[in-house]
C-alpha cells in the first residue's frame, strides 16, 4: 500500500522505537537493522545504534525470499565471534522487509556457562539419587540375602551339611538358594556312600586276608608231608613265590590307594564345588580297580587272560593325568602331555597299559622328592609304532643301576619303600603287547622311558 510521508515516519519512529526497547532488554544484542522491500532490493530504513548504513548480507537474501530466517557465525578472533541472524518481515502473505541482529558472544557465552553450570548440578544430584536409591533396594533384596547365603557356604564348609539356605521369594536368589540346597543334600549323600563303600572294603580286605592265610595254612601243612629235603626246597620256592606275590599286591594296591588319598584331600578342601562328584566318581573307579587286583592276586593258579581292545592312546593318556593330578599337584611336580594329531590306535588292555603309565609316573616321583616336572609326548614312528616318551627331571641313573632296572626285586630305594617289581612289571606288560621298552639315563640329568608299542589293524579299527 502506499503511505503518505508523515505515516511512513510514523511507522518508521514506531519500529525504532521498539527496536531501541529490545535492545534495552536484551543486553546480548549489539546491532538493529530494518530494511524495507522494494524493486530494487533491500533497503535499510532503521539503524541501532545509529551509523553508516550497511547493505543486506547477500547469502541471506535468497532465504528471507523464501520466508526463511538465516543466521551466520562470524569469527572476530581466537576467543570472540558475533551471531548474525536475519528474519522476514511478512504482510498480507508477502515478504515487505526484515531485520537482522548481531549478538555479542560474551553474553551468550556466560548464559551458556550458567546453564551448563545448572545441568551439572542436576546431574550430580539425579546421579546420586538414583545410586542411592539403586543402594537401598539391592541392599534390602540382593545384599542382605547373599550375606545369608555365604554364611550358610561357610557353615557347609567347615562340615555341617545339615544346613540349609533359607529361600525366601521364588526368584533368582530364591532359585540359587534352592539349588545350593539341593547340592548339599547330593553331597552328604554321597559322603554317606562313600563311607559305606569304605567300610564294605575294609571288610573285604579283611576276608581276603583271611583266606589267604587259610590258604597258607593249607600250603605248610601239604609240604609237611615230603621228603624232608623236597619239603625244605618246596618251602623255600613258596617262600619265594610268596614273598614276590605279596610285594607284587603291595604294590598294586599301593598305587591305587595313593590315588584315593590324593583325590580325597582335594574333596575336602572343595567339598562345595561342583568338580568334586568327578572325583568321587575317580574315587569309585580306583576302588573297583583295588577289588579286581585282590581278586586277581588271589588266585594264583594261573595268570588272568586279558582281553586286547582297540585302545586309543591320547585318551588313556589325558584320563591318567586326570587320576594322577591331586598327587603331582601334592608332590609339586608339572604335567605336560604333548600328542600328535597323527597318533596310530593300538591294540590291547587299558587297565594294564594304564597301570604301566602310573608305574612310570611313580617311578619318576621317587626320582623328584623336591618337585620337577613329567613330560610325556606320544608319536607314530617310521616303522607305523606308537611311540609314548616319559622322561621326567629327576636325579637320574648311572650305568650300573640301568643295567638291572628292569629286573624283579632290584630296587635302589630304602626298606619299606620299594618292592622292585614296578619297572618289571611295565616291561612284562608291553612284552606282552607287542611292544619294547627302553630307558636313557645318567646321573643328574634325568630319565626317560619310551614305549614302542604296534599299530592296530585299520579294519579292526
């Protein structure tokens, strides 16, 4: 529309005016420009403060076209800048002018640093109110139950395994609870077994020896009826024959036994962990294994057939190491068993070839009184052999000793301590299966045993 001259001053003294309060209220503004619309572009009609004009920024043109406010950072220095914004002014629909602003960044800057101030502070109160309030509820529904339940753990181990750990809610403390419980409940019963089975061999010990003597008895009185000189040499080959028969079952039983004592030191320093039923489990073998060789040693008519199997031997080997560890961990001696992928399957007894292994093992514990380390390494050879290695790091052998190692009753350990059967027997066993055993040696520098033992036909495989 168009305006007389005094009603454009009008208006004109009306935007100054308001852009002069504005600027009173708002300190952060530095700059007013209104410039009004006309054909040949923007032209400034009110200044704040008063100056020299200025023509319209020209990247803001396009948008205030368009109805759009644009603003622009300039930087003045390193630490300074000012914020140009421009807006439209629009009537009837259209764009008639606009005005543009300059902001002093000190202001901004110190209202953005109150209000990151009052943030902080917000956040570090809703911070610890929230961890606070976290505090209390696990204190009242985790904390104070977990308490309750080490202290029914602690009343378990120290041998009381009649307790039990209260439940409260049916949730997953309550269900850790019950399942503690339940735990305990197997382990006494299992403790309970385990006596039984103890007291059930001590009573077949017992009647084994009985018969045994009853047998001996039988023995002396038979020779009584020969020729005196017949009887004194019959008397003195049974002798024999005993004294190897009894040094033979002591160190059968002996092996086994110092397994179960091992394994039985480990269940009562970890009588809650859950490991503890593999070993009972051990337990339970090793004591089958004890029946089998007294019944074996009781009958000494004749020698036991064993049955030959396809044996595999890096699984007899980890299944050893699992039986001998509470002993090696005793006696501080390390275990480490190398195999190769490639390793043939043979045939015959794993009980035997097992009972070889632990009398290598045992061989080389009285060698490292002090601690060492077995290294046991299993291998194919040209010749399509298993070759298993057990070489340890003990005192060693001389020439002399090496010589009759593998001889019945030769044994350089104290009285009581040996019966020199131990190597005799590994080397009856592998001649039994085919195989040979040989030993190097010298003093101080440790021994090792290798066994070739043959392949097994693929097809029985």
């Amino acid at each position: 529309e168009r305006l007389s001259s005094e009603q454009l001053e009008g208006h004109l003294a009306a935007l100054r005016n308001y852009a002069l309060l504005f600027q009173q209220i708002h300190h952060e503004v530095v700059e007013i420009r209104i410039y009004a619309v006309s054909a040949s572009g923007f032209t400034e009609v009110v200044t704040l403060p008063p100056g020299g004009p200025q023509a319209f920024p020209q990247d803001a043109v396009s948008s205030i076209r368009e109805q759009r406010p644009r603003s622009v950072i300039e930087q003045e220095d390193r630490d300074r800048f000012t914020i140009l914004a421009a807006a439209p002014i629009e009537a009837g629909g259209r764009t008639v002018g606009a005005v543009t602003l300059r902001l002093n960044s000190s202001a901004s800057m110190d209202l953005m640093e109150k209000l990151n101030r009052k943030r902080l502070l917000l956040q570090v109160a809703a911070v610890i109110s929230v961890t606070l309030l976290i505090y209390l509820l696990l204190r009242q529904l985790v904390y104070r139950r977990v308490e309750q339940l080490l202290r029914t753990m602690r009343t378990a181990q120290s041998g009381d395994l009649t307790v039990e750990a209260p439940v409260g809610a049916l949730d997953e403390m309550g269900s850790l609870a019950i399942g503690f419980n339940e735990m305990i409940g197997r382990i006494a019963g299992i403790q309970r077994e385990l006596e039984d089975e103890r007291s059930s061999l001590a009573n077949r010990v017992h009647e084994a020896t009985a018969i045994l003597e009853d047998r001996n008895q039988q023995l002396e009185a038979a020779t009584a009826q020969l020729f005196h000189l017949q009887r004194r040499l019959m008397q003195m080959e049974r002798f024999s024959a005993a004294g190897q028969l009894a040094a033979e079952f002591a160190h059968e039983v002996g092996t086994p036994l110092n397994l179960i004592s091992g394994h039985i030191q480990l269940l009562e320093s970890e009588m809650i962990q859950h490991p503890s039923l593999r070993r009972i489990e051990v337990i339970r073998t090793q004591t089958d294994r004890i029946e089998r060789i007294v019944r074996r040693m009781l009958d000494v008519t004749r020698l036991p057939k064993v049955e030959h199997v396809p044996v595999h031997l890096d699984e007899l080997l980890q299944q050893t190491g699992e039986f001998i560890a509470p002993t090696l961990a005793l006696q501080r001696v390390s275990w480490n068993v190398v195999l190769s992928p490639d390793l043939p399957v043979i045939r015959g007894s794993p009980e035997q070839l097992q009972q070889v292994f632990i009398n290598l093992v045992d061989n080389s514990l009285d060698a490292m009184p002090t601690g060492g380390r077995i290294q046991v390494s299993a291998r194919p050879n040209a010749a399509g052999q298993a070759v298993v290695e057990f070489e340890d790091s003990g005192h060693g052998l001389d020439a002399a000793t090496r010589e009759h190692i593998f001889d019945p009753l030769f044994t350089t350990k104290r009285n009581g301590l040996g019966t020199g059967l131990g190597l005799a027997i590994v080397q009856q066993i592998i001649k039994d299966h085919g195989g040979t055993v040989d030993v190097e040696s010298s003093p101080e520098r440790g021994t090792r045993f290798m066994l070739r033992l043959p392949a097994c036909d693929p097809a029985a495989v």
